[in-house]
C-alpha cells in the first residue's frame, strides 16, 4: 500500500510540473538567482569532459584553489555529446563546463547554450594561434570557449615499406598520386592510402589546407560556402584517384582497416596530430615503422596543413558561476602545470602555444623519430584557420551519405560537395538561420 | 473446467506423437538459438583477446589476454567498473521489484475489482504499451528537470517503475490464476481488502509476478538511452551508459575495445545467473498451479 501511495504522490508531481509547463517560462529565471543569493562557501563547478584522467588535473586544481572546486565528471564524446549538453542545456540544468569540439561550438552558440567568455578570458588571446583563436570566436568579437586541444594533419607515412617499394615522400599531391599509382602497380594488394566516406572531420581538414571555407559571418547573417572551389578541387582529386583504383575506398577506423595497417598493406594516412595514440592501440606490429612528414602540398611552394579533430572548454550560458568557470577554463588551457598535466594525464595536444615546448620526448609509438613533438609544432603553425557553422552535423552526415554513395557508384566527388551545400543551406533555411546570398 | 483441459492436453498428445512436421520446428528453434548464441560467444572470445591479437587473429581463436583485460578494467580509473556494475544491479534489481509490486497491485485490482473508470483506466495502459518508452525519454527528462530530480537515482528509477505492458500482463495472470471463488470465500470469512490481497492473491500470482520481474529486471539492465539523458554524474551511471564513454572516447583517443568487451562479457554474467535461479522457481509455481485446479 505505501508503494502504491508512492506512485500516486509521484504521478501528482509530474502532473504539477506539467501545468507549470504550460504557465510558461516565466519561473525559470527564478533557480539561478536562488543560487547566486546563498551563502559564499566554495563555489561548485562541474565539468563534463573525455579527456581521460580530466579528474586527475582537476584535483590539481581544487587543491590549488579551495574557493572554487571542480567536480569532473567523464562524459561519452563525439557528436552524443554535443545533443546530451543541448538537451541538458534546454532543461535549464546543464554543467557549468563542457567540453565543446570546435564543430559543434557554433551549434551551441546558436542555441543560446555557452556564454559569451570576452569580458572574462580576454587576456588569454595571445595564447594562441590565430587559427585557433578563430574556432572559438567565430570570426566575431565573442569568445565563446577557450581552446583546449587541436588537431593538425600531418602525413603518416610506413618509412620502411616506402623504401621497399622505391618511393619518395610525396611533397604535392600530385606526387601522391604518382606514388599511389606506383605501388599499387608493384603488388595490387598494397594501397598507398584509403578515402573514408565515413569521416567528414578528415576531409574537412584537407579542404581547410586547399582553403575552404564553409562558413562565415557577415553581420547577422550566415555564409554557406561548402561547394567552394578549394573543396570541389580536394573531392575530385580524391574521386579520381578512387575511380582509377589507384588508393582504396575503405573508411577508417574499421576492423578491416586496423588489419590493413597492421599488416602493412595500406602505406600512409594524412591524419592529425593524435594518430600515434590510434595506431599504437590499432596497428601494434608497425610500432617503430611509421613516420611524419608535412601533408603534401597542392602547389609547389606552398606550406599548409589543416585541422581534424581537437575541442575547446566552454562555460553554460545557464552556469550562475560563469566568473569562477572561465577562470578554470583559462587555467586548465594556458597555465603551463596544466598544460603539461593535459600533455601527460590526458594524452591530448594542447591548443595553446606553448604547449608544444611541453611535449619533450617522442611518442613510444614513434621512438624512431625522436624530433616528432618539434616538427608536429612546426606543421601545427601552418594550419588554415576555419569557421565552422551552426548545424555541422547536417552537413557531416549529408557527407557521409553522398560520398557513400558516390564510392560505390565511381560518381564525381564534387557532386557529391553539392549534396553537401544543399542540405546544409536548406536545414539552416529551415531552422531559420539568415543567409546572405 | 477441469474436464475441457483434459481434452485439450489429450489432444496436445496425440499430435506430439504423430509429429506432423517432422523436425522442422526443432530446426527453427535450433537455428534460433544459434542466432542468438553466436554473437554471445563472440563476446566471450573476443574478450580472451590482448590489444595485438583483437584485430589480428581469427575471429574464433581464443587468445591470452583475458587476466590482463580483467587487470585492466578493474584498474581503470580507480574500478569505477564495480562502482557502475553496482549502480546497475541498484536500478535494475530496485527497479523490477518496486515495478512488479507496481504492476501486480494494479494488475489485480483491475482484474478483480469493478469500478468506475475501469475501462478507462485499462484502455489507457493499452495505449501506453503502444508508445515506446524511447520516446518518452526526452520529455521525461525536462520534466525531471524542473522538479529538480534530474541526475539523480530516482530519474532512471521512477519512469521505469510503472510499467504499462507489465500492469496488462498481472491484469490477464490475475484474471486466470486468481479465482472469484476463493476471494468471495475469504470475504465470508471477514477477509478486507489488504488482506485478500496479500494472503489470496498475491501469493496465487506469483509465478505471473515472476516473469515480470525478469522481464522489468533485464529491459532495465539493457536500458541506455534514459540514463544517457538523465543522468551527467558518472559516479550514477549504469553499465550500458559506463561501458558507452569508452567506447566514444573522442576522435582523439582509441576507443578501448578490449576493455569493453571484458566489460560486456561480465555485464551478462548477472543475468545469465538471475535466469538460471529464477528459471527454476517459476517451473515449480507453474505445476502448482497446474495442481490447485
């Protein structure tokens, strides 16, 4: 009988949180302020990030500052990430930190979901690349989050299996395309390289170094460049090379694909600067055969590189402590104890720039080439900037649609880039967004 | 009543001996099983495997690392894998008990009792079984969150404690096991409400009471996506949601494959136990049954 009055208390509950549902929002300002008008103690932070052993640079830090104290708590990534902060940020009770992948920012900043950090974190500017500063402020005056990680692309090459088959390291991607065909011709069950139509964060990162931009802001409205001419120069190029069956179609990250590294039947991979941790776990027989060299360029002469991956440490616009959490978010991503904690306990790349003297001896992976961490930080500086837009996940999973498709049809790439263009102008028509023409 | 069934069994009988189709049905239920085993036996090789040997080797040659991925998972980030294991058994076991209270009580009084808005009540739950509990999840949350229950245990255990398809299944099993008959004798005697309930019905519908248990027990144990919504704290999170944040680790750190096999492959051992305990229990009531009629 008590259960059972349980259940109707409990039903009468919801009932009352539904009416005031309707009643409208007019309650909700009323939590925060609760918040701000209790007694000065510590002031509580949480934080929801996978950068792993978060928990353990987080200690550092409350035992640094016992006025503001910082409960990590390690959230799945990627893109369920980014839906679940959203979710939780609509309810009115998201963290008060959130890691934020420079992809899915803007869409957090069109829902009204980070705080504008400016007023809080401006000295941090000089910290960083302008590239990177670019991701977190959009091209505008706001500073959205402040950069943690980043991801420059760099050439991943099987040194040992290149001077088997007699290649060089390709300096233009017309000297990738000759070596790809070269190889290939010498044992058909080798490939210099695969494109994944399953990763839209790689193939964006290649088409910032033929410089693409996708997005901008001018005044309030935005700017849909996908199909630009860099990118349709970047689709075509990989198109034909899939269509002549000079590199495969496999995407990454597959069983199939780990077996293909392992056993060296694919010779590179223009990934970014986080590879080594993948193909330490995913190809272990390699470990000491693999080496870096700067992406191959589209010009001689030129020197750019682009971004995969890599994401930044936002504050809720909801957080009634935004002070307290910007000023752990600039510790955390410019503070060099922190910076070297994130290079040891979380294995990740630190966005700002002297992170990069904190990386002192190669990967293990890598103990063939004890300068990795030097030219990594070399290539890092001639990354393309970029601005990413409101609804990236359109986008990427129109990409992985279309360029699905056009692997298994030997179609045109840049056909596919126009699907790309489509769906993303017309969900942003949709959501309601201002486009200039 | 008791004749009717004899018939029927006889007639069972006798079509068990002719076998008209042979061993086909065997066959499906053979192949069914193997549908169903294959992909657990998987697990339970795959997690034998080391690092090296997981993408490496034969998909069905068992490798060396199990001790070093038992080591491992245990180790990982201070054993949180007991602590989400436990946060599972609490939601899960918690969860079925409190649902099949929930749902035997309701189920019994809608069998037995006429009221009004009988009808009404029953045709609703009916509704409820047709709208996936996935897409409640959504609203569920905001509406935990502005009565400020969000990321916290009750979140993942009130929306899973009535349970419409449950409240159905006590209705039809206390209809059938519980006979108008012994209730109306009780009340002659003096019996109220409470009581009939506890010493007629409850104890007749056990083995109803069972099934549902095991049902609520495992749907919530597998349950990912309410828990991914409610809750933020990890120190809450169930296994599915745990075993989840390795898995998607960011683009920049290797999803921990063997560590979430090891992890799947003892998430399953509970409830392979549960059944094999629970299995033999509701085999002994369902011949009681039988006996009492």
């Amino acid at each position: 009988m008590q259960r059972n009055r349980l259940a109707v208390a409990a039903a009468a509950a919801l009932a009352a949180t539904l009416a005031a549902g309707c009643s409208g929002a007019a309650q909700e300002p009323a939590a925060p302020a609760a918040q701000s008008s209790a007694p000065a103690g510590p002031v509580k932070l949480t934080y929801w990030t996978w950068v792993p052993n978060m928990d353990k640079i987080a200690a550092a830090w409350n035992s640094a500052n016992p006025d503001i104290q910082v409960t990590v708590s390690k959230q799945a990534g990627g893109d369920d990430a980014a839906a679940k902060f959203l979710t939780a940020a609509k309810a009115g009770n998201p963290p008060d930190l959130v890691q934020a992948e420079y992809q899915m920012l803007p869409s957090f900043v069109a829902a009204d979901a980070v705080a504008d950090l400016s007023g809080d974190v401006a000295q941090a500017k000089g910290e960083f690349g302008e590239g990177i500063w670019g991701l977190v402020t959009l091209g505008t005056d706001a500073v959205y989050a402040l950069p943690q990680d980043s991801g420059p692309m760099m050439l991943y090459y099987r040194q040992d299996l290149f001077d088997k088959y007699g290649i060089e390291v390709p300096k233009t991607w017309d000297e990738y395309a000759e070596a790809a065909r070269t190889v290939h011709k010498k044992d058909p069950k080798v490939f210099l390289g695969t494109f994944s139509s399953k990763d839209p964060g790689a193939f964006v990162g290649l088409a910032q170094q033929a410089g693409a931009q996708w997005w901008s802001i001018s005044g309030e409205s935005w700017k849909v460049a996908v199909n630009d001419d860099a990118t349709r120069k970047v689709a075509d190029y990989w198109g034909g090379l899939v269509k002549e069956g000079a590199i495969d179609d496999q995407p990454y990250f597959t069983p199939e694909w780990n077996k293909a590294l392992n056993d060296g039947k694919l010779l590179t991979w223009p990934s970014a600067v986080w590879a080594p941790g993948v193909l330490s776990s995913n190809a272990p027989k390699a470990k000491g055969r693999w080496a870096i060299a700067p992406l191959p360029q589209w010009g001689t002469g030129e020197n750019a590189s682009g971004f995969w991956g890599g994401s930044s440490t936002a504050v809720a616009a909801k957080s009634p402590n935004r002070a307290a959490a910007a000023k752990f978010a600039t510790w955390l991503n410019t503070d060099p104890e922190a910076l070297g904690l994130l290079v040891k306990e979380g294995a990740v790349y630190p966005a700002a720039a002297k992170g990069g003297t904190m990386l002192g001896e190669a990967p293990d992976y890598f103990s063939n080439q004890p300068d990795f961490w030097q030219r990594a930080a070399a290539i890092s500086a001639t990354a393309r900037g970029f601005t990413f837009g409101p609804n990236v996940n359109v986008t990427y999973n129109a990409f992985k649609d279309a360029f699905d498709k056009a692997v298994q049809d030997r179609s045109a790439f840049s056909e596919a880039v126009g699907k790309m263009q489509e769906a993303t102008v017309a969900d942003m028509q949709k959501s309601g967004f201002q486009l200039a023409q | 009543m008791a004749t009717t069934t004899l018939t029927a069994k006889g007639h069972l009988r006798v079509a068990a001996r002719r076998r008209p189709y042979g061993i086909a049905p065997t066959a499906i239920l053979l192949l069914g099983a193997l549908y169903c085993l294959l992909p657990v036996s998987w697990v339970l090789v795959a997690a034998t495997k080391s690092k090296a040997e997981l993408f490496s080797t034969s998909t069905f040659a068992p490798g060396t690392g199990l001790l070093t991925n038992l080591a491992d998972l245990a180790a990982y980030r201070d054993g949180v894998f007991w602590l989400w294991m436990l946060n599972t058994l609490l939601y899960a076991g918690g969860g079925a008990l409190l649902s099949t209270a929930v749902s035997a009580v309701s189920g019994y009084t809608l069998a037995k009792y006429r009221f009004r808005g009988r009808n009404l009540i029953f045709n609703l739950l009916i509704g409820g079984i047709l709208v996936p509990a996935v897409v409640l999840a959504i609203p569920q949350y905001l509406l935990f969150s502005r009565i400020g229950l969000a990321d916290t245990y009750w979140s993942v255990l009130l929306p899973q404690i009535l349970h419409p398809y449950s409240i159905y299944l006590a209705r039809i099993y206390a209809t059938a096991a519980v006979p108008d008959a012994l209730l109306e004798a009780g009340r002659i005697d003096g019996a109220g409400h409470w009581l009939l309930l506890r010493r007629v019905a409850l104890p007749l519908m056990i083995p109803g009471m069972v099934t549902i248990f095991l049902f609520q027990f495992v749907a919530i144990w597998n349950n990912f996506l309410l828990p991914f919504i409610m809750l933020g704290d990890d120190q809450m999170f169930p296994l599915t949601v745990g075993l989840y944040t390795l898995l998607a680790a960011g683009a920049n750190q290797p999803s921990l494959y063997n560590l979430i096999l090891t992890g799947t492959l003892l998430s399953i051992i509970p409830l392979i136990a549960l059944f094999l305990t629970m299995q033999r229990y509701w085999r002994t009531d369902l011949a009681g049954g039988g006996l009492k009629s």
